[in-house]
C-alpha cells in the first residue's frame, strides 16, 4: 500500500505504480515480501538473544552483515519504519534500537 503519509501526487504515483507492476495481484509477489518479513524478523530474534547473553560486538557483526544482505531489503526499511504501529516490532526494535539504523 503507498504510505498515506506522501502527498497527493507521490500518492497517485504509487498506487499508479502498485496497480501497474500487479505488485499485489501476483501471489508469489506477495508471498516473497510475507517470507521476507518472517526471515528479517527471525533474524533480529536471533541477533537480540545473543546480545541478551553479553555475546560480544565482533561476534555480533557477522549476523547483522547477513540481515544487510538479505533479499528484499525494502521489507526491512519498511518494518523499522513501521515499528511504532505493530507491536511484535516495537517490542524487538526496543531491545535492540540500534537496528533502527542498519
């Protein structure tokens, strides 16, 4: 969906560009950015329990190069955007605010 928050044209233009590429009528599209989520989300699970247990900055590094050059990056630009609006996020992004400017 275009972000409410662009101002009309922009708007238009999104949604211009939504219904154009067919970015939500092609289940596979769709599905590609639910499994992107899923996989950003795990990701940052995984990154938070091993800083929880004071790993140290050298051996969290690795992983947050692997979540950079994950597929879709959009989704993941999106969900720290987003953050404050859904919950499961706001909780994760609050354990680990630096993610917010990976």
């Amino acid at each position: 969906m275009p972000r409410y928050s662009l101002d009309s044209k922009d708007y238009q233009r999104a949604d211009y560009t939504i219904e154009v590429l067919r970015l939500n009528d092609r289940d596979y599209l769709v599905e590609a950015r639910k499994e992107a989520f899923y996989n950003y989300r795990a990701r940052l699970g995984e990154y938070i329990k091993k800083k929880e247990t004071d790993t140290p900055l050298d051996q969290l590094k690795p992983m947050i190069t692997a979540l950079q050059r994950m597929q879709h990056p959009t989704i993941w630009k999106e969900m720290q955007r987003q953050q404050q609006f859904i919950p499961e996020l706001k909780k994760l992004f609050e354990l680990a605010p630096e993610a917010l400017t990976w």
